[in-house]
C-alpha cells in the first residue's frame, strides 16, 4: 500500500472511530435515562459534551466533511 493510502486509511479510521466514540456517548446516555426514568446528571451531560467535542476536534483536523458535527448537533 502506498503511503497516499495508508494516510487516506488512517483518516477514515480516525473517522469511524470518531462515530463509534460519540455513538456509545449516546447510547450511555439513553440508558441512563431509562433507568433513572429521567435524564442523566446535569454532570454527566457536561462532561459527555466536552468529549463528543473533542471527539469532533480530532476528527476535524483530517476531515473536511459536516456529517458528523451535524449528526451530533441533532442529539442535542
């Protein structure tokens, strides 16, 4: 693989990864809301924003595309 891939490569995975990461934000959230039979604690939600933005920071600096930064602001 040439080094153009391998770099195209890495991109994507710092992608996918950023998904992943925010997706299981989300989904920890959910349940907690389940199960508390209301949302998360005003502390958890805090700190899972700042993640999901450093999340978004990351996957930024190598990919020029919205979706993700889109996707996220619509769980809001």
């Amino acid at each position: 693989m040439d080094v153009d891939k391998e770099k195209e490569m890495l991109k994507d995975l710092i992608w996918l990864n950023a998904v992943i990461a925010t997706e299981l934000i989300q989904i920890t959230e959910n349940v907690s809301s389940i199960l508390r039979h209301g949302p998360p604690p005003e502390s958890c939600l805090v700190d899972h924003n700042r993640l999901r933005q450093q999340a978004l920071t990351i996957v930024e600096k190598y990919r020029d595309e919205p979706a993700l930064r889109e996707h996220l602001l619509g769980h809001r």
